[in-house]
C-alpha cells in the first residue's frame, strides 16, 4: 500500500516532469504509430503469401503484437527510465540519497523515474489487443482470459528481474548502459513468435534473454496452444528470476558499502 | 561514555582497495584484463563522542576521510573495523528507524529532481518517509520562513541559483525533521551572503529542534560561527579533539605580533625578532614561537621606536594551514584524554 502511494507520487511528477517537455509527447506518438505500423504491415505482407505463419493464424499474431506493444510500453515507460537513472545514480554518487531514504531500495530505484508518454504503446496495445481476443473471442473461455492474465503478469515480472539484474550490474563496472541497447534490440525479436527462429535463436530468446516468456508464452496463452507445462514453468521462473534479482541486488549493495569487498 | 551521548564511534576505520593504474593506451588495455590493487587507509582508528545539541565542525583538508566517516555514520559504508553507534543504532544495519531520525546534506550533490518545481520534490519526501499531513505542513512552513523559500518553491530546480538551491536541498532533507544532522559542505561555492544566511539557519534549527550536527566545511568562517568544538583530522588519523579556542593553543605554538614604528622602517630588519609575515607601510607583521612572545616583544620596545603593538592568536585558517602542511602529524599520536574528554 505504501509503495503503491509512493508510485502514485512518481507518476504523477513523471506527468508534470513531462508536461515541461511537451515536444516529447508529439514524438512519442509519431514513433509508437511509425512502430505499430511496421508491425501491422509485416503481418500484412506475410499473411499475403500464406495462412499460417510457423503455425501461428492471422489474429494470433496480431494478439502476439498487443502483448509486446503492451510490455514494451510497461518497459520503457517504467522500467528502462528508472534503470538508466539508478546507473547514473551509481556514478554520479546520488545513489546515497535513495540508499538514505527509509524505504526498500531496491523497490526505490524501480520505480523512480516515470516516462509517462511511453504509456502511448500501451495505449496503442489495449485496441490491438481487444480486437485480437475479439476475433478469437468464440473460443476464449474464461480460463483461457485467467491463464493469459498470469502469463502476462509473470512475463513483465521476468522482464524485470531480468533487467534489474543487468542494472545491478553497475555496482561492479559502472558503465553497463550498453547492455540495455543490447537488450532492446533483443527485445525487438519477441514481435514475432519464437518459434519462427532457428533452434539457435530460440534457445537465446528463451532461456538467456528471457524475452520469449513476454510475448510468445502470453500470446500462445490466447490462441489456445500453451500447455500446462509451459504455465507451470513461466510461473516458476517469475518467481525464481524475483528471488534471484532480490538476491543479487542485496549482494550489489552489499558491495557498494564495501560490506562485501 | 558521556550522558546523552549521540554518535560515538570507537576505533573506526575504513580501507579502500583502489584499483592501480600506469598512464598510457598499453597500460590502460592490460588493466582491463588484470588490475593492480592497492589498500588505501582512509579512516584510521577514529574515535570520538558527541552529545545531544551539540554542533561539531569536522575539519581537515581535502582526502582527510571526512567523507568516508560521514558516510560510515549515515549507513552508506561498512567500516572495515571499529564500532560507531548513532542514536543507539549501528548505522551501516540502515535500519528504516535509524534513517527516519538522520539526515545526510552533500553540498556537491543533489537530490531535488531537476525539471520539476522544489515542492514537488518536497512532497516526494513527504511520500518517502511517511510524514503525517499535519506535520508536512508545519515543517514547509518553519523552513520557507527561516530559509525565505515562498518565492522559490513553485520554480523547478532547474531555474535556481546555486544558492537558492543549496537552502531548498537542505529544506528537503530536514522536512521530516530529523534528530541528527551530517552536513558536508553545505555552503561550497556559495556567496559570503548565502553562506552566512546558511549558518544562522544552521544554528536556528539547533537551538530549535535541539539537534545534534556534525559539518565539515573549507570556511573557517563557517566553522568559527557555529562550532564550538572542533574534530580534526588528516590522513585517516584524529589530530585534535576539542574547543575551536584551544586548537590554536594547541597545535600553533606561536602568536601574531603586529608592530607600527614612529618614524617608518627605516631599512631596519625586524627578521632577526621573527618570521617576516606581512609589511606594509611602517606597519609589520612577525611571527613568534609562543614561549618566546614576552622576550620578544620586550625586546621589540626597548630597541624600537614602537608607536603601537598588538599581540594576537593567529587567524584560524592560519593555524589549520600550518597543521596540514605538516605532514603526516605534527602532534605526534593524539593525546587520548584530549580525544576521549571534551
């Protein structure tokens, strides 16, 4: 509860922090459509030679594209600006304002820094992905809608703990923003199914940049085709991969007071 | 330990192991692979004690470990040995009652967020350490009046002066009026005003709030307005513990004599009476070894046409200059009653 007040408080300086910069709006906007379209007219083109596309439909894939418009927007409006402030932070020597404050650092760093207009992309998903559940709606029953709720849900929290462990990073080599272009070029690989990719590739976007479990698993929750196996196991991994990152948080931290060194 | 004891630490030390580098490109490469390290003793077997109210300067030059022990006791590092308790806490446990009772105030570092109005920033605080509305409210207002804020609240960071956003910094980190302050540098780079709007806050919020305060500053004037007492130390280690008065007494065994002649210089060398400091028409400044001070003076009268002497402790800059160009100590070990009493 606390922290849901605390984050309220960031959100709405992120609308005032923005509304200083109102151009930022018009660009966000014009790049989120240039974005959309792209991925719209990549499925036209491919839905125009065939079918199925590695055993996906025209509209499940058109779900795929709101799940990764939707957690995209969740990363770069919270998570990617909170990061990329907490590494300055690390260099700059302002990390000791947040490590003095009387709250968990590690939820502190996450959310302190909003970037509302990113919030454009998942504004933008909600419609795409309203119309795909629509579309496949005769065979959408609500467990189906209970399943992709909890895909969803973990794939944001693996993307996190994911990214908080590249951020924590930074305690030992400083400079780490790199690896956030590494990984958003990564990211851009999760629009289409996984299972469209080489053995090679798939086995990348799975299990060591975790972008499979954002998009293809909550997609694939929709068209019907996820297994129990796969829910059990995406379930399992948001909350290892949250332990894990808490952990390692601990251990940067611990470094960084020289507790550890 | 003394009644009402605040911050004590005892034998605290920090060790950094720094990483060693040769200048050039070649060198720079092999780095990346195999680093050279090196141990560095930034604090080294401090010890002091500060009571309740009480507002201590903690001098030294620049790499003394003033820093290092200001951060040891507002939770930010692990000592590498030794003990330090604040209010009754182990402050590196950064227990959240520990951190709602202190606060930390860089003046070389920020934490107003940068596009958005100060009051905003405020309310973030208020946000963070859960301040009661009511409180909130009186606490902007006892600081807008002391500090003069109500013009500059409403502006974002951005737009401030140097000045007006040091006092909104430390407005920001006293809104949840805490019981023990650590102040470094809080007036650097500030104009004379400012400096000294600054320090008479400083003391208004102690005598109100009966805070415990612990700075560091480069303006003697700072530290002469406000401290009673002074810690000082260079290298790591503790050279003096105790009144402001005394440090001169103690650790600049000499005095100012200031002689005016009747009939102007005359080409005469007063440098066979002392150190030649300062002369400027007819008028000379010398400097005496304390013990030799009435012998001196006697002479300077018997021997000159003296219109007017004066004999003065050194200026306190002048005092802790002589202390840090000394290198490392030039007390020796530090007298432990000194540094336990006080």
């Amino acid at each position: 509860m606390f922290y849901l007040r605390l984050f309220a408080t960031y959100l709405r300086i992120g609308i005032l922090g923005e509304l200083e910069y109102r151009a930022n709006f018009w660009i966000s906007l014009v790049q989120s459509a240039l974005d959309l379209s792209v991925a719209l007219g990549g499925l036209a083109v491919v839905f125009s030679h065939t079918d199925t596309l590695g055993g996906w439909r025209q509209e499940e894939l058109l779900a795929l594209v709101g799940v990764y418009f939707l957690i995209g927007g969740l990363i770069r409006t919270i998570i990617r600006p909170s990061m990329t402030k907490f590494m300055e932070d690390v260099r700059q020597g302002t990390l000791d304002f947040t490590l003095t404050k009387p709250a968990d650092s590690q939820i502190l760093v996450s959310i302190q820094t909003v970037e509302i207009w990113r919030l454009v992309d998942v504004l933008i998903a909600l419609p795409v992905l309203s119309i795909a559940l629509l579309r496949l709606g005769a065979r959408l029953g609500l467990v189906d809608t209970a399943v992709f709720a909890v895909t969803l849900l973990c794939g944001g929290l693996i993307i996190y703990s994911f990214w908080l462990m590249l951020s924590t990073c930074a305690f030992w080599f400083v400079k780490v923003e790199n690896i956030q272009v590494i990984f958003m070029s990564m990211w851009q690989a999760g629009r289409w199914p996984v299972s469209i990719y080489p053995a090679w590739l798939r086995a990348v976007l799975t299990f060591l940049v975790p972008v499979a479990f954002a998009t293809t698993v909550p997609a694939s929750a929709v068209s019907g085709r996820i297994t129990g196996a796969t829910l059990v196991g995406t379930v399992a991994l948001a909350a290892a991969m949250l332990l894990v990152s808490r952990w390692f948080w601990r251990v940067g931290i611990r470094f960084y007071s020289g507790a550890s060194a | 330990m003394e009644q009402n004891s605040v911050i004590h630490i005892d034998q605290l030390s920090k060790v950094y192991t720094v990483n060693e580098r040769e200048a050039g490109l070649i060198a720079a490469m092999r780095s990346l692979v195999k680093r050279k390290t090196r141990d560095v003793k930034a604090v080294d077997a401090i010890s002091f004690t500060v009571s309740e109210g009480e507002i201590v300067g903690f001098l030294g030059p620049n790499g003394a470990g003033k820093t290092t022990t200001l951060k040891m006791l507002s939770g930010l590092l692990h000592p590498t040995d030794g003990s330090a308790s604040v209010l009754g806490y182990r402050p590196w446990e950064r227990s959240r009652d520990y951190l709602r009772r202190m606060t930390l105030v860089m003046g070389q570092r920020n934490q107003l967020l940068w596009d958005i109005p100060v009051i905003d920033t405020f309310e973030l605080n208020r946000a963070v350490y859960r301040i009661p509305e009511a409180e909130y409210r009186l606490a902007v207002e006892e600081l807008t009046e002391l500090l003069e804020l109500a013009s500059l609240l409403q502006r974002p960071t951005r737009n401030l002066s140097l000045g007006e956003r040091m006092k909104c910094e430390i407005a920001a980190a006293l809104l949840h009026r805490p019981s023990v302050l650590f102040l470094d540098e809080p007036t650097i780079g500030l104009d004379v005003t400012m400096q000294r709007r600054i320090r008479r806050f400083i003391t208004e919020y102690n005598q109100r709030t009966g805070a415990t305060v612990l700075l560091t500053s480069h303006y003697m004037a700072d530290v002469e307005a406000l401290c009673k007492r002074v810690i000082v130390i260079h290298h790591g280690k503790l050279l003096y513990d105790g009144e402001l008065t005394g440090l001169a007494d103690r650790i600049a065994p000499f005095k100012t004599v200031e002689v005016k002649l009747q009939n102007g210089l005359g080409g005469r060398p007063l440098a066979q009476y002392g150190e030649l400091v300062a002369e400027t028409e007819g008028r000379v400044t010398l400097r005496i070894p304390k013990v030799d001070t009435a012998s001196v003076t006697g002479r300077l009268l018997a021997e000159l046409d003296v219109a007017d002497l004066t004999v003065q402790d050194p200026p306190i800059e002048d005092v802790i200059e002589h202390v840090f160009s000394q290198s490392p100590s030039p007390l020796g070990d530090p007298d432990p009653q000194q540094a336990q009493s006080v």
